[in-house]
C-alpha cells in the first residue's frame, strides 16, 4: 500500500505536471470508485475547472480545484494516477480518465480497485471519513519531540500498532512503522508508555530520516507503486528489515525474524531491537 512517502512522490510528480491545467471532461468506467457525488454531477463539478495546486494530508492525495472544490484521492492497496501525454492506449485497470486542456489525460488505474476518490467543497473536508481525525504530519514542524512524548504517555498499546494507527500519526503503514522501530533499535511489541525518554528521542529521530530518506529515493517500490509519471522509485534497496525475513540484519548480521504485532506482520531484529 502507497504510505506516506509514496504518496508524497505522486503529489510531487503530478504538481509539476497538472498545475495551471483544466479539467475538461472525466469518463467514469467503475463508478463505485467515485464516493460522492454520483458520477453525473462529479463531471459536471470538475469540468472546466482549474488545477491550482496539489496537496497531501496523511495518504490522502488533494487535488485543490479553482471555485474551492477538492479532488481527494486514496490510492489505498493498488491505486495509481499517472499522467500522459500518449495518446497510446490507457494503463490496466484504468476505471477513470480525466482530459485536460493540454491535450494530456491523467488516469486513475487500480488493479484491486479499493483506491476511493471524493470531490467536496472546501469547507466539507472534513465530513470525510477517516479524514478529521487524522493526526499529526509527521514532517510537519508541529510534530516535536516533546508533542511525541506527551502523546505517547497517554497511549496504552503496543509501539507497532500506534505507529500504523492514523489518528495518533499520519502516513506511516506496515513498511516504514518496521523500518522505523528498527532504527530506533524498539521492538515493535513495547507498550508506549514504557518507552525511556532516549528512546523517544530515537523513535522521533528515526521517523523523520526514514520518511525523508525514502522521499529522497521516491517511495518503495515492493510491489507496483509507480508515481505520477509512471515510474517505480527506489528505497526498497535501503530497507533495512521490512520483507527481510531469514536475512542478516545490515547493523549486527543476526537473522531478521517475522512476526504477527496487533494482526499485523512485522519485521524485526531480534538482536538489536531486544524486548
Ligand atoms: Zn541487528
């Protein structure tokens, strides 16, 4: 599933891309994609309407539209949105395309189909479920390390399972919540509120490098992440435990294990992140 990094590289890609541009039709092939309004007023609203920016919040991709409408877009498991200037045939498992006034068309392509999209004023964002209670950006200068303390003595939950929770951080999913927690040297199994306060120190450290290190390699390409030109990125060649099972850990050679956290697989250390 695109996380934080990944959906990061789409909005940088597509920003480059789609900004000053119009909308001038969208074809809905799988309307169950579209979450509101139906599909008949969705391309009414978008057409003509221009691309003033490109944003992100959490992995919520926002499109912020000309007349304070926003396109919102969760990739969620297989989700893409590339942009072309082809007029070769559309990627697989494209369900929309949207034309605009370059000529270009920008595709919405999801092989699972989970991927949702939304077109909202404004002022209704945050009636989106999931969306009002995310939690802090992570590379936002709001997230501090004493705003991570503080949080973290009120949660009583296994470190693994409140990093992948979206309301306590925004972004993080399975990939980066291993690769984190085993640069900070934590066991993915601790109770927060056992963390030392240098260990917090290390957690809020480890976050912020993994993040901006993967952005840096644009996004991890494990399965078919692609971004918004349709390339893969590159950090999964520096991960570190994540997918490693039964190979030596980069720190200590010890064999990485693999094991169910809160329902959730996690790679770890078992040396290096001990209990
Ligand atoms: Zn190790």
């Amino acid at each position: 599933m695109p996380e934080l990094p990944e959906v990061e590289t789409v909005r940088r890609t597509l920003q480059q891309k789609l900004a000053g541009l119009k909308f001038t039709d969208v074809q809905i092939f799988l309307p169950k994609i579209v979450r509101t309004p139906d599909p008949g007023e969705f391309r009414k609203t978008i057409t003509d309407k221009k691309i003033i920016r490109i944003s992100r919040r959490g992995k919520y991709l926002l499109v912020c539209l000309s007349s304070s409408h926003t396109l919102v877009v969760h990739l969620r498991m297989t989700g893409r949105l590339i942009y072309s200037e082809s007029d070769g045939p559309p990627p697989k498992y494209t369900h929309a395309i949207f034309h605009l006034d370059n000529g270009a068309r920008l595709y919405f392509a999801d092989m699972r189909q989970f991927g949702q999209m939304w077109l909202v004023p404004v002022s209704s964002l945050d009636d989106l479920a999931g969306y009002k209670k995310l939690g802090v950006e992570p590379l936002d200068d709001l997230f501090t390390r004493d705003y991570l303390k503080k949080q973290l003595r009120r949660r009583h939950a296994r470190i693994k399972s409140l990093l992948l929770d979206q309301t306590f951080i925004a972004g993080l999913g399975n990939i980066y919540t291993d690769e984190v927690l085993h640069r900070a040297r934590i066991n993915p199994e601790r109770l927060a509120t056992t963390l030392t306060p240098r260990e917090i120190a290390r957690l809020y450290h480890a976050i912020r490098d993994v993040l901006q290190e993967s952005i840096e390699n644009r996004g991890t390409s494990v399965r078919d992440f692609v971004d918004g030109n349709g390339q893969a990125g590159k950090y999964q060649e520096h991960l570190r435990v994540y997918g490693r099972e039964g190979k030596p850990c980069p720190c200590c050679g010890e064999k990485i294990v693999r094991k169910k956290v809160g329902g959730r697989s996690s790679y770890f250390c078992p040396s290096c992140q001990k209990y």
